[in-house]
C-alpha cells in the first residue's frame, strides 16, 4: 500500500470518528433539552405538591375553618392541568401553548404559596388586611350573587360612559386632523380640559347632573373621550398624502376621502386610543361608582372596607382584574380582525 492510500484511509478513518463524537453529542444536547422540556411541563404539579404539603402539614397560625372550597378549587385546577398535559402528548399544538404557559403557571403557583404561608401558615401579615388566600376564594363562592349583581351594574356603567366618549371623541379626532379650522378652535378645548384627570371633575359634575349614575357616566366618557380624540387626530393627520393624491385622481369626493381612505388608513392608530380610552374608562369607573351609586364593584369595595371585609375587597378586586383583561383581550381579537391587512407589512 502506497504512501497516499494510508494517507486517505487514516484521514477517512477520522472523519468517522468525528462523525461519531459530534453525534453522540448531539444526541447528549437533544437529551438535555428533552429533559428540560418534561420538567418544565412537570414544574407546576412538582410545585402544587409541595403546596399541597405545606397546607396540610403546617399548622395553621389564623383562625380560619371555612377552607373546603380552596381544597376543591386546587383539586380542579391540578386536574384541568393534567387533562392538558395527557392532550399534549398527541397533540403539538397544545404543546408549544402547554409549554408557553407552564412557566407563568408555576409563577402563579408560587406566589398563592408565598402568600398562604406568609398569612395563614406563619401570620406575617396581620388581619383583616391580609387574608389567606382560601378566604377569598370563600367570599368569591358564598358572595357570587352580589359581586354578579355589582359586576352587571360595573359593566351597564362603564358601558355607556365608554360609548359615549368613543361617539364624541371619533368624529372630533377626525375633524381635528382632516379640517384645520376644527383643529384652531378645538385644539386648545383639547389642551385645557384634556390633561385635567376626569375624577378632578367630581365637585362640578355632582352639580350639574341630577344624579350620581350620570355625573359618573360623564367622568367616565370624559376619560375616555380624551386618548380617543388625540389619537384620531393624530392618526388622520398623518396619513400620507399620496394616497390622498391617488384618489382625487380617481375622482374621489371629499366624503370619500374622510370615510374610505384618511379613516381606514389611520386605524392602528385610532386603536390605540381605544385601548387608552378602555384603560382611563376603567380606573374613573371605580371613582364614579364612590359617588353614591347603588351597585357596582367600585361600591361593593367601599362596603366590604367599611365592615373589614377585606376577603371581599380581594375577591372584588380579582373579579376586577378578569374583567378588564377580558376586555382588552376582546378589543384586541377585534383589532386583529379589522387590521388583517397589516400582517406581514408590520411586526405583531
């Protein structure tokens, strides 16, 4: 054998075994990351046992005996996950969402368990003002009927105040930016009463209205009015001028031109303004509801506070928070809808 072929047949045999060595370690990181995977999917039931044991075998250091809907509430909720998790094994889908989520699951997790043991196992926390978290979930099942009734009036409010600013903020964001003289004579409107907040309004609108339900319908379409009105404005203004251009060429009217091109062309950022108008809408909502109102969640805080309820001001203050975010999510698949034509020309 040649000088040259024992050259090439040791040089094919190193080839090999590099071949092999980064296989092995590919498959060693394949591995790991597989591993890492199942226990970031195991990570929130490994972590609701170990809540389970605290609240078992830790003795309790509040007096409190009405724990039996907490016990059933972690039951489902650890059932509801393994449902989950025995579905994503056949499905990918529900896999990566699975594993999007594990993470803020555990999260969670860990705060109920820090703050059940920072106030019913080791009362770190004094009471009334800091209940175990097994007592607002009490006063959410044995007070549904008046936080539902409280939630139908939150929402019947917040509702027609909302509306009412988005049917006065629209059409004068858009005269502001489409008209000039509008936008001499309504700018400095907008400027003076705009950066007021709308609860400073409380003394004069309690004078003016009959009555406390529609001085607070107006602090709340005043809130909201404001984001709306500056963001249409600043979206019409803004629209490029050539597509203006392109349809007077066309021979398109001036009611044309608001209504099919300065409007649709100026709707990411009237959205905006939405969700800005939703977010000062929600928190006058609860100042409005102080007023003297005979319902609502804002009221129903107030009461609770008054008798030391403060299970019930937690639980109103949760049923709050699913609310509102169940309202940005809604107003957000409506966006979505609506600017389809933006995908792949922006990121999401």
């Amino acid at each position: 054998m040649s000088v040259l072929e024992q050259t090439n047949q040791k040089k094919t045999e190193l080839e090999i075994k590099l071949g092999v060595l980064k296989t092995s370690g590919k498959s060693g990181i394949k591995k790991k990351l597989k591993l890492l995977s199942i226990l970031k999917f195991l990570l929130p039931v490994l972590l609701w046992g170990i809540f389970w044991a605290a609240h078992l075998f830790i003795a309790d250091r509040q007096a409190f005996s009405d724990g039996k809907h907490f016990d059933w509430l972690l039951i489902v909720l650890l059932g509801v996950y393994l449902i989950f998790l025995t579905i994503a094994y056949f499905s990918k889908d529900i896999r990566s969402r699975l594993a999007d989520r594990a993470p803020l699951i555990t999260a969670g997790l860990m705060i109920v368990l820090i703050w059940e043991l920072a106030t019913l196992k080791f009362n770190l926390l004094p009471l009334p003002y800091f209940p175990p978290p097994a007592k607002v979930v009490a006063a959410l099942v044995t007070d549904w009927q008046t936080l539902w009734i409280s939630v139908l009036y939150s929402l019947r409010l917040l509702g027609i105040g909302y509306f009412i600013g988005l049917l006065v903020g629209l059409p004068c964001g858009t005269l502001m930016g489409w008209y000039s003289g509008f936008n001499y004579w309504l700018n400095p409107v907008l400027r003076f009463i705009g950066p007021i907040p709308a609860t400073a309004w409380i003394p004069i609108a309690m004078a003016v209205f009959p009555t406390s339900f529609a001085a607070s319908i107006f602090l709340i379409a005043l809130a909201s009015w404001f984001p709306v009105t500056v963001m249409t404005w600043s979206g019409i203004a803004n629209v490029n001028k050539a597509f203006y251009e392109v349809a007077r060429t066309l021979g398109g009217s001036e009611y044309y031109l608001i209504t099919r091109v300065a409007v649709p062309a100026a709707l990411p950022s009237i959205f905006v303004g939405l969700f800005m108008g939703m977010g000062t809408a929600f928190v006058t909502l609860v100042v409005g509801e102080l007023l003297g109102v005979k319902a609502g969640l804002g009221w129903y805080i107030q009461w609770a506070q008054g008798w030391a309820e403060y299970a019930k001001v937690y639980a109103a203050l949760f049923v709050m928070a699913v609310i509102f975010s169940g309202l940005i999510t809604l107003l957000f698949r409506f966006r979505d809808k609506v600017l389809v034509w933006q995908r792949g020309l922006i990121k999401w």
